[in-house]
C-alpha cells in the first residue's frame, strides 16, 4: 500500500512539473502529500513465514498439555483416540479454508470484522466488534494469562492469589511489548515458537522412542457413545481454537491476496502434524488408561522416560508456550479496534495507527485494561481459566457461525467478483463447517457454566449498536486489494 501511495505522488509531481506554471502548482499539492505521508495505517511488514509462526503460536499453547487426558477420558479405544485429533485437525483445515477465501478477497487489519461487514452491514459488524473486545479476544487473554500464571505459581509461589497477579503482570508486560512497535513483537513470537515447536519435537522424540508403560487396569467404558464423543470433540477443537486470528494479519501480510490461502493451509497441517504426533507419543508411554489418570499428561510421560529433569523441562516448556500464545492473541486482537473507529466516531482515538511503532497503540490499551479487569473478575472463581473458557465460548461459536455463513452471503451478493482464491468444494465444505459451528454453539452454552451467561449478557449490552445506520459497503475492485477504503 505504501508502494502504491508512493507512485501516486510521484506522479502528481510528474504532472506538476509539466508546464511552466509547474512550480507555482507545487505549493498546493505538498500539504496533501504531506497529509498522506504522515497518515499511519498497517504495511505489509509480515512475510509468509513470520505469518506462519504467528498462526502457530496462536494455536499451539497451554492445551495440548491439558486436554489429551480429558479426550482420553471420553474415548473407547487407542485408535479412537488418535482418530478425534485428526478429525479435529480436519475440521480446523475446513475453517481455514472458508477463511482463506475470505481474507484473500478482502484482506484488512479488521479480519473478521471487515468480513461482517461486507456481509451483513457495519451494525452487525460493530456488534461483533463489541463482542470481540469485551467479551471474545479480552476472555481469550485474560484465560492464557490465567495458564501462564498457574505455571509460574509452581515455580515461584506467591499465594492464593499469585496466578492471578502473575496473569495481570503478563498482560501489563505483553501489551507493552506490542505497544513498543510490530517489529519487537514479531521477533519475540519467532523466538518463543520456536522453542515451543522445539519442546513439542522433543516430547515427540521421547515419547516414540521412550519405553511404554505397563498395561494398567481399565480407569473408564470402553464403549462408544456418541455424547462423550462430542465432549472430546468440544476439547479438542478448543486445543485447535485460534487459526481464525490468521485474518487479522491480512492487513500486514506482503500481498495477502495471493499469501494468505498458503499461511492458513500450510500453518493448519503443521499444527495437525504437531497434535497428532504429541498425542501419539503420549498414548505411546503412558497408554490409553494412563492417560485418563494423569492431570499432567506430558510431565508424567518425561517423568518416566527421562526422570524429574524432565518435569522440569515441561513446566518450562508450558509457560513458553503461554507467553508464545498470550504475545500472539493481544498482537492480533487491538487491530478490531482499528476497524472499529472508522465506523463509530466516539471510537476514533482508539483507532489511531501509531507510525513509529506500526501497531494500533490506543487500541492495544484498552485491550489490555479490559483483559485486567476479566483477570480481576476470574480471580475470585476457583478457576480462573476455565471461568474464561465458559465467558467466551458461546459468543466465539455464534460469531464463527456467521463468518462461515458470509462465504455463501459474499459470493450470493457478488457473483461477478474474481476470487483471488476460491474454497475447494464449495459448496460442501463451508457447509460443513458452519455445521460444526452450530453444534458447538449449542454444545458451549449447554455444557458451560455461569460465566457463559455472563459472556452472553456482556453482548446484549451491545445490541443498541445493531441500531445505527448503515452504510453500503461495495466490494473492492481496485487493482490493489489492501487499498480498502470502502471501510
């Protein structure tokens, strides 16, 4: 986008200098190009790989050393077992796909946001925006700091309280770094995934190559049932949950047209190939029945293979991979903010891009103090993680429903637009995945607790935004796709 500024300027300079009255006309074009010029907005600083890493360290965080035990739980056999992993990664990879149409087609720093609202209207769009910073990406921070400070409570105990100070401190420390600018951020989530995929090889590592445990006698049923096998779908899919902040990159990803699709697809089958490998590795050493008695699955399965060191090296490796995802959900989480303030003039401030730092600062601030006050409120519940999981879950699957529904909506409202990248078999696998999304809409408010109406209370609060007018929003057409100045 700034290439693209650049050459117009050059060229209202060219056209200035034609002529003899060319230097008396260059005066009235300088304050607008000064104007310009010192207009921040997001530029494309992210290359695929940097994109990738960012997907990654989104998904792969305190989960997938939590959940295989509850999965195990609710499952009748080994393979069974493996299989609901890679039907989970299945599905994300349907989700991803649905997406990569979506950004492709109208890449910008607002995500799903902007989706919305080329679909459905700006009110629908600001009711997700409400949603988004009060309830979905604040709860998400708020719950990975909650995980990050239970681990660093084992490490360096202050208290009842300590995980929840640790999580404030977190978020404080996090929202400064990607205050200071995206190019710090960016180097900090390289270095922190990379460790993390390293201690996930190295749990791979040991575990295939380890020796198993002994058969234990049976801890659960053996028999199928297809309610427990939706419970460990639910658990599963929420160990995948967060590929779809991918779109918030758009606005940042070197030509996120034609790159988008290839980030989404490519991060989506390593984090498969990641889960699915751990989760065989785990099975491998602590066996089905082992599984389901461990509340610490990978630092029982190191335990036995390398001793305590290797518990050690777990705990580490948990908190690493909290700070890789806490870092990664409040980088893409304030640029909702920056959508937002187009469209609601009270919000403007909040919307500011800051130049020198190329991040959404304003935004990132009060980001930050709603996820302060979420940890606050998580604090005084018995479990301040799970408190969140139940804040977010229903407003998350109901808005993803609607996002999977903008596929057929977008291309119904547009059937002339040239797709950068279209969905494979379509219309089949966005059906799929928006029934996915309905079930675990019904499943998050069914098998939640009293947090899930809190979440659900905090977005009717926004409603009176669906009041607003709207405002058309034509589809871009313009030979740079990122130039979206529709919104």
């Amino acid at each position: 986008m700034n290439n693209s500024h650049q050459r117009s300027t050059e060229s209202l300079s060219l056209s200035g200098n034609a002529g003899s009255a060319a230097p008396r006309r260059a005066p009235t074009h300088a304050p607008v190009q000064g104007a310009r010029a010192t207009e921040a907005k997001p530029a494309g600083l992210l290359s695929n790989f940097d994109a990738i890493i960012i997907l990654v360290g989104l998904v792969i965080g305190i989960g997938i050393f939590r959940t295989p035990s509850i999965v195990a739980a609710n499952i009748h056999s080994e393979w069974a077992f493996i299989m609901v992993w890679v039907a989970g990664g299945a599905v994300t990879l349907v989700g991803a796909l649905c997406y990569a149409e979506l950004s492709a087609a109208h890449p910008h720093a607002g995500g799903e946001y902007h989706f919305l609202s080329r679909a459905y209207g700006r009110p629908v769009a600001m009711l997700f925006g409400w949603a988004r910073g009060t309830v979905i990406q604040t709860g998400a921070i708020a719950g990975v700091a909650f995980m990050l400070g239970d681990y660093v409570a084992q490490l360096f105990p202050l208290g009842p309280y300590g995980p929840a100070l640790y999580a404030a401190l977190s978020v404080v420390l996090f929202t400064g770094v990607n205050i200071v600018g995206t190019a710090e951020s960016k180097t900090l989530q390289v270095v922190v995934t990379l460790i993390e995929v390293g201690a996930l090889a190295a749990v791979v590592l040991f575990g295939l190559f380890g020796t198993p445990a002994e058969t234990a006698a049976s801890l659960a049923p053996t028999t199928a049932d297809t309610a427990v096998l939706g419970l460990a779908m639910i658990f599963v899919l929420l160990t995948f949950g967060g590929w779809n902040e991918a779109a918030y990159l758009t606005g940042e990803l070197k030509d996120a047209p034609r790159n988008i699709a290839k980030v989404l697809i490519t991060g989506t089958l390593i984090l498969i190939l990641l889960y699915v490998l751990t989760n065989l590795a785990l099975l491998s050493i602590l066996g089905l029945d082992g599984l389901r008695a461990s509340d610490a699955v990978a630092a029982d399965m190191m335990r036995q293979v390398t001793g305590p060191a290797g518990e050690i090296i777990v705990t580490l490796a948990i908190v690493v991979a909290a700070v890789s995802t806490l870092n990664a959900t409040i980088f893409t989480g304030a640029r909702v903010f920056y959508a937002m303030a187009h469209d609601l003039s009270v919000m403007r401030w909040m919307g500011v891009w800051n130049g020198r730092g190329k991040t959404p600062a304003n935004g990132q601030l009060v980001q930050g103090a709603i996820a302060l006050a979420l940890i606050g409120m998580g604090a005084i519940t018995r479990d301040g993680f799970k408190a969140m999981v139940d804040y977010t879950a229903p407003v998350f699957w109901g808005f993803l429903l609607l996002v999977g529904l903008a596929v057929f909506v977008l291309r119904w409202r547009h059937p002339e637009r040239k797709l950068p990248y279209r969905v494979p078999l379509y219309p089949i696998t966005p059906i799929v995945f928006c029934l996915t999304c309905l079930y675990m809409l019904y499943a998050s408010i069914l098998h939640t607790g009293t947090a899930a109406w809190v979440g659900l209370a905090v977005l009717a609060a926004g409603t009176p935004l669906l009041l607003l007018k709207n405002k058309a929003v034509a589809p871009t057409v313009t030979a740079d796709p990122r130039d979206d100045t529709a919104l």
